[in-house]
C-alpha cells in the first residue's frame, strides 16, 4: 500500500496550485531553517566568556539594511503576484463552460444538468470541457471539495456561489464536504466520474427519462407560481419583460445599476423589494418559503434561457386568469 504525499492532479489548475503551495512550502522551509540555524551560531559565537565582559556597541550599515528589506519584500512581491494570478484564474470560469447546478443539505450534495439528469453524491463531467457549478445550500455552510482538482467552494444560505474546473484525465475523483454541517457531516462525500465526451453524451442519452431539461422545469414552475401574469413581456405588463436581460446591467429605482445574474436573479425571487427595477412599484411579493433550492435552479436557468432564444409565455397560460391592465404608467412590481 502507498501513502501519496499529495491526491494526484486531475484538472487543469491542480498543477499550478501545487505549484505555489511547493514554492510558499520551500521559502517558508528555507527561512525556518536559516533563521534556526543564525540563532545557534550567534548564540554560540556571541556568548559571554566571563562575567566581566561588555558588548561592544553596534552602528549598523546602510548595506545590511537594505539586504534584509528589498530580499524579502522582492519575495513577497513574487508571492503576491503569483498567488492573485492564479486565485483569479480559479475565480472566473471560461465563457464555454457547462454549467451544473450543486445543492448542498444535510447530508448530500443534489446536482441537476441543464439537460434535466439528476444525481445524489454524484457529478459525471466532460474532459477537456471546462465546468462551471452554481452552488446553493438549503440549510447550513457546506464546502464542496475535490481534492484532486485542487478546488473549493463554499456552498452558503442564501447566496450563490461559483466554482469551476476543467478534467483533464479520465477518472473517478473523490468529492468531499470541507465544512462541518452537523453530525454526519463525515458521511457528506460523492465522487466526480470524469469521462470522455463521447461517452459523457453516451451517459447523458442512457440516463433516466427527465421531464424535460431545467429550463423547461422552471418554465412550468413560473407558470405555476402566477409569474406570467406580470412578466408577459406585453404593453400592459405590471413587470418588466425578462427576455435579453439575463448578462445585461439593469438600472435600479436609486439610479445604480447591477448586473443581472444568478445571484441578482435569486434574490428578485426572494426579497424582490431590496433592488427595485426604475420605473416599477414595489408589487411583487416574496417567493421566500414556497421554492426551495431545486426551484431556484429551474427558474434562474428559464429567465436565462430567455435571453438565449426563448419566448416568455402569453399571460392566457398562467393561473388566474388575465392580469389587470397598469392603473399608472410604470406601476409593475420588480
């Protein structure tokens, strides 16, 4: 049996990353050593030899000074840059990158693929195709954590958060939960299977028949939820029209302006009066406590695939019947 000093590398970055974590490890030994071994030798070297001896006093040099600044600040410096290159690398996912949504609760991690497959503990990707997670949680902080790829991210209440990678050998990879959430939080682990694409297609074609993918799941579920009776997209709309919207900045009813994401989108859902669209009232009510995690993922992915191409059904298609026309210009919640 063999004990691996470090998982093996199984992403893109996980070279790189060691790497750092080697040249940090290798100045950190090289100084604890040097400064260990000075220690010794001016202890020795500078000892009293009999009770009446005084120091002689020290001057200093300018030299000696600036040695022992500009070195360990030009290290510093090397460390510095280094360091943000490769935490922004990890931090901005690739624009083709497939995106997977990741639930975190107590205890397993929930996925669903755009194309509608669910999995439990489980995250079957494409090599050489980079993979961006959009993670939630429905409960406490969890970490979701491959080693192998040297990748971490926290998945919080309440937020979105995102993590990406690119597998580059085929494998199974082990998936842990890097933050206590509870009792068995040592039981919360998975795996990552890394396939090949053609049979990462093969395995999306054989896998279980789904209802659809999740934008259709959330097309439904903004139909059931009445949210069509607003954001019909037509003249008389209480709500503004959600198609082309998603990636562009929207300015807000105080004059700032912020981008319309995943985040921004999840919490139009939950809170919608905290960022109120300019030219709308303050009518529509919170979502918070009637869709779970799950729910989000659907309905984010269907305003998303809004500005991809899709058509925002005709307020006839929703519950309730036919939404009142505008009793004031602008009068439409967020």
């Amino acid at each position: 049996m063999t004990f691996p000093f470090m998982p093996e590398q199984g992403s893109t970055m996980a070279a790189r990353v060691d790497n750092l974590f080697f040249f940090f490890l290798a100045v950190s030994a090289f100084f604890a050593v040097l400064i260990a071994v000075l220690v010794v030798v001016f202890a020795v070297k500078y000892r009293r030899r009999d009770e009446t001896s005084v120091g002689a006093p020290i001057h200093g040099g300018l030299a000696l000074e600036l040695t022992w600044t500009l070195i360990p600040f030009a290290i510093a410096m090397v460390m510095f840059v280094w360091g943000a290159s490769v935490y922004f690398d990890l931090a901005r996912p690739p624009q083709n990158a497939v995106e997977i949504y990741v639930t975190g609760k107590r205890w397993m991690w929930k996925v669903q693929h755009l194309t509608g497959q669910k999995e439990i503990n489980a995250l079957h990707v494409p090599v050489g195709q980079p993979v961006k997670l959009i993670i939630q949680s429905e409960d406490v902080i969890h970490s979701f954590f491959i080693p192998a790829f040297r990748t971490k991210m926290d998945a919080v209440p309440g937020r979105i958060t995102t993590l990406w990678f690119e597998a580059t050998k085929p494998g199974r990879y082990h998936l842990f939960c890097a933050e206590y959430c509870g009792t068995n939080h040592s039981g919360m682990t998975g795996y990552i299977e890394a396939m090949e694409p053609n049979a990462f297609q093969t395995w999306l074609g054989g896998s279980p028949e789904q209802e659809g993918s999740l934008a259709d799941a959330g097309e439904q579920l903004f139909n059931q939820l009445g949210c069509v009776t607003c954001h019909s997209g037509d003249s008389q709309a209480r709500g503004p029209d959600l198609r082309g919207q998603f990636g562009t900045t929207v300015t807000l009813a105080d004059g700032q302006q912020v981008l319309f994401d995943e985040e921004y989108a999840r919490e139009s859902i939950l809170n919608p009066q905290a960022k109120m669209v300019e030219g709308y009232l303050p009518l529509m009510p919170t979502f918070q406590g009637l869709v779970n995690e799950d729910g989000l993922a659907q309905l984010i992915e269907y305003v998303k695939s809004l500005s991809q191409g899709g058509e925002t059904p005709t307020p006839a298609a929703a519950p309730g019947g036919t939404p009142k026309p505008k009793t004031t210009p602008g009068a439409a919640e967020r």
